[in-house]
C-alpha cells in the first residue's frame, strides 16, 4: 500500500491547481450533460479534482469520491460535504482489488489525478476496459512523465532524476507500476479501444514562495536517493545547494507532467 498523508497533498495541492492544463479540462467539459453531471472520481485523496473543477461546472453537479485510506476519506468528508450539499458520496475502495466494482455505467464520466502513475500495466488495462466498456468520457490530470529541471542546477540533478524515475516503478499496490510512462501508455490503450484523446502538458512550476512544499519534496527524494546508494553527505550537499538558492529567491523547478482526456469516438 502506498502512502499519501493529507499534509503532502495540501502542499502539493497548490501546484496541482496551477498547472491543470485548461484545454484538456475544457475538452472533457464539453463531453459531460449541462445540469447534474455524475462524476466518479478515483484516487481522490483529498478531493483535489473537487477544487480543480468545482467552479468550472454546474453547482448541481454530483460527485462519487473514491479511495482506500480511510483517513483521506474522512478529510475529503470534512472539506466538501457542507459545500457540496449532499451532491457528495464517498466511497472507501482497493482499487487494486476491485475497481470493476464501482458503478462507471452509472456515472456521466470518470476523473482522477496523480494517480496513474502508480499503477501498472495490468491494472490500467483493467480501468481503461471498465471505462470504455462503460463508453464513458475519461479526465486524467497531473500524471507524472519523468521530466524534472532545476534552475540553477546542481551536479547531482541527473542522477537525482535518475533514481527517482526508477524509484517510481516499483510496486505502489498494483504491480509494477509504469511511473513516468503511464499517461503515453493510457493514452495508447484509449485510442486503441476507438478513443479521441486531447492532451497537454501539466507541469508543476515551483518557485522560491514554494518553500514548504520544496523542504518536503526535496526531503523526501533524498530518501530515495539514499535507498539507492547515494551518499548522506552528497545528498545533504545537493539538498542544502537547492534550500540556499530558495531561500536566497534564486531558484525554479520544473516537474513534468502530462493532463488529458479520453473520449468514445462517436461522441466528438
Ligand atoms: C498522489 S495521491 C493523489 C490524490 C488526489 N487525486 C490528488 O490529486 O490530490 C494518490 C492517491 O491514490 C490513493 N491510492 C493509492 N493506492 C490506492 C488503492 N489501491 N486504492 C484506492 N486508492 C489508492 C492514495 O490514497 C492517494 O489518495
């Protein structure tokens, strides 16, 4: 099972929002009804597709968030069930273990971000049949694709970006997971299954005023780097060069990432 705690999704929540590629959200607007669209949405942590496109649909519009911490579950209760006033259910799920089990005939369409690339091939195959089986419009937001860039650089950026593109492909509970190839690879299989597929980068842009988020990040990779062989005192030195050029307002990152949507043909 992985991992995510609320506190790392609201600190990447920010940059999230900022990079959804907005023609892709826009394609798959078109593709839903005009009043009460059902959403389902998959992997919702937090309800971060919830803030993404509230404001962008009809207030009547329902939705069904899905995840298996229940500790998620319980904030994405807190955060939206007042606001959404009873247009909400929430449904704790392993999708690993039963994803064909939610209602996507039911549904106008299916959301989900930062999910994908977790998952593995397999489990893909079995999401994109529930959905094209289904002929459902699909919204997959912020999947990671391998890209990460600092300005000003560091000499350990590559290898940094190295083990962390490997580290992504290890089993996060469905297999080997496809890490950075996961959107070309949904994308392949909806177009393959008669899908019209829009889509666009998402890059997350971070800046020196990202300081909690950059502290946690870089944290966090130094772990990985140190699972991977890398010493402590170069991750240390890689880390405090980075924190030095945030603090001192010198410092962009740039973290790849691929938005898009997936529509049944007939319906373009
Ligand atoms: C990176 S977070 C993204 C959360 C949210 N969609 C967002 O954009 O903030 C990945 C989410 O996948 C959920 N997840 C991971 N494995 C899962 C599984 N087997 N079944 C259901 N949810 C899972 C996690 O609990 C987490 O909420």
């Amino acid at each position: 099972m992985s991992g995510f705690s609320s506190k790392w999704l609201a600190l990447r929540e920010p940059l999230d929002l900022a990079a959804r590629n907005r023609e892709v959200e826009t394609a798959f607007q078109r593709h839903l009804p005009s009043s009460s669209p059902r959403l389902l949405d998959l992997a919702s942590g937090a309800g971060s597709t919830v803030a993404a496109l509230k404001g962008r649909l009809p207030a009547d519009t329902m939705w069904t968030l899905t995840d298996h911490d229940p500790a998620l579950i319980a904030v994405a209760r807190d955060r939206w069930q007042r606001q959404l006033q009873g247009a909400l259910s929430l449904r704790q799920i392993d999708l690993a273990a039963n994803v064909e089990d939610l209602p996507f005939a039911e549904v106008d369409a299916v959301t989900t971000s930062a999910f994908l690339d977790l998952v593995s091939e397999a489990f893909l195959e079995r999401l994109v049949g529930c959905v094209i089986r289904a002929q459902k419009p699909f919204l997959a937001s912020l999947t990671y694709d391998g890209r990460i860039t600092f300005a000003p650089q560091a000499s350990l950026d590559n290898t940094m970006r190295d083990v962390l593109n490997s580290d992504q492909r290890l089993d996060k509970g469905f297999g080997p997971a496809l890490g950075p190839f996961a959107a070309e690879r949904a994308i392949a299989l909806f177009k393959a299954g008669g899908y019209e597929v829009v889509n666009g980068t998402s890059d997350w842009n971070v800046g020196p005023s990202d300081e909690g988020f950059l502290e946690e990040f870089l944290s966090g990779w130094s772990g990985v780097g140190l699972k991977n062989g890398i010493s402590q005192d170069d991750l240390d030195g890689w880390r405090l060069q980075h924190l030095t050029q945030m603090r001192s307002g010198d410092i962009r990152v740039t973290i790849g990432h691929i938005d898009f949507a997936a529509f049944p043909k007939s319906k373009v």
